[in-house]
C-alpha cells in the first residue's frame, strides 16, 4: 500500500502543488490547511509522515508538532519560510525529524520524503501476499507457491518496492531513483530492463506474457494485483 502523508500547508496553490507532486511519486496525500483540519485526519488515519507549516491561519505548526508528538513517534517534516537559527531549533526541540526552508525546489522536497522515509520506515508487516507470491520483509526473502525465490538483491528489491506499491503505476525515473539511486550514481535504464525481465522469469507462470508484473508503454511498470499486509 502507498504510504500515507498528511500535508499542512494553509497556502492554496503551494498546498496544491506539494500534493499533486507527492501523489505522482505514489504517496497518498491528506491535505489540510488548518490545525482544525489536520487534526481528526492526524487521528483517524495510517500515516506516515506529516509535512508542516509553522505560520497557520488558526495556530501553531509548532504546537501541533508537539500536540502529535504527546501520541506518536510519526516523522515530522517542518515546511517553512522562518529560516533564522532559533526557529530551525525550535522545530526541532518540538520533535520535528527534518526542517526545511521555503523557497524551495519540488526534487529536494520529494528527496527528503524519500530519504525520510527509507531511514525511518513504517512497522514492517511479517507477509506481503499477493496471489501466490508471499514476500516476508523482516527475512529479505520471498516465495511461490510455498517454495523460496532464489533472488539477486536488486530482484528482492524491486520485488519489494512493486508489492508494496500495487495497483500504482511506477515510471522507470522512480524505480531507478528507489533501488540503485540512493547515492546519486547514474545508472543505465537498461539496467532495469534487464533485472525485470529476470524477476518476471522467476515470479510469472509465463514471462513472455505476464500476468502480474505488467509494462504500461511510455509510463512505466505495474504490479497488477492486490496485496495484503499480514
């Protein structure tokens, strides 16, 4: 399932802008443009990360960051024009994980989402299944019909990131940004193209024409079938 980001941000464009950004890097996206607002969806929903602003048309990013802090460990993200030395620290004596400045550029935005994300990830699940494919993240390993997959890690890891985002189109920018760009290293798209044919020979019941793992002409992969979090 995509990972869930409550996004509090009470200007209407850049709220938009943000959003609609995050949702095509396959986010879901709740956004709020008030404390009011960002409250019962704070309570009532599986998120991951909150992206906050700390001048608020009816309060305090601030105090909400503390307010979230007295019921979750969630990972805080402060979006904001203060830049001085002691708002910085302020926003993270509140317990805030990461604070950054506006203006800023949409790339470095969704880098640190990424990057936030990959250093604190939400509670593992034991099993990922998916018809008869089971992918057991705590074990790095993953099986068919009850028989072990033997996998390079590239393959695990792609594997993983499809599971994990199904139903959700993934362009090759993506792929290649979530499994061998961490460093910022170039790599050749062939690369991909090479490591899902192998995945789909180990995972598809007939690779020439697969099933699950499916190419979308000009946008990307997909892996067309649901999954279930056990």
């Amino acid at each position: 399932m995509p990972q869930e980001i409550l996004l509090l941000e009470d200007d209407d464009s850049l709220n938009h802008a943000i959003s609609l950004k995050l949702k095509k890097e396959g986010y879901t996206v709740h956004s709020a443009f008030t404390v009011k607002e960002a409250l019962p969806l704070f309570q009532n929903k599986n998120l991951s990360l909150i992206i906050c602003d700390i001048s608020l048309p009816d309060g305090n990013g601030l105090d909400f960051c503390s307010r979230v802090r007295q019921e979750s460990d969630i990972l805080f993200l402060f979006l904001t024009a203060l830049d001085r030395e002691e708002d910085i620290m302020a926003g993270y004596r509140q317990g805030a994980d990461d604070y950054i400045t506006k203006p800023f550029s949409m790339a470095a935005l969704t880098a640190k989402v990424g990057a936030l994300l990959k250093r604190f990830p939400a509670d593992v699940p034991k099993s990922i299944v998916s018809g008869d494919i089971t992918l057991y993240p705590e074990e790095g390993r993953a099986a068919k019909k009850d028989h072990y997959l033997s996998l390079t890690a590239k393959e695990y890891s792609l594997l993983s990131f499809f599971m994990e985002n199904p139903m959700h189109i993934l362009s090759r920018n993506q792929l290649l940004e979530a499994i061998w760009d961490i460093d910022g290293n170039f790599v050749d798209e062939n690369t991909l193209s090479v490591n899902i044919r192998r995945l789909r020979e180990k995972i598809e019941d007939d690779p020439s024409a697969p099933a699950v793992l499916k190419n979308i002409r000009g946008l990307g992969y997909i892996w067309e079938r649901k999954c279930e979090k056990r």
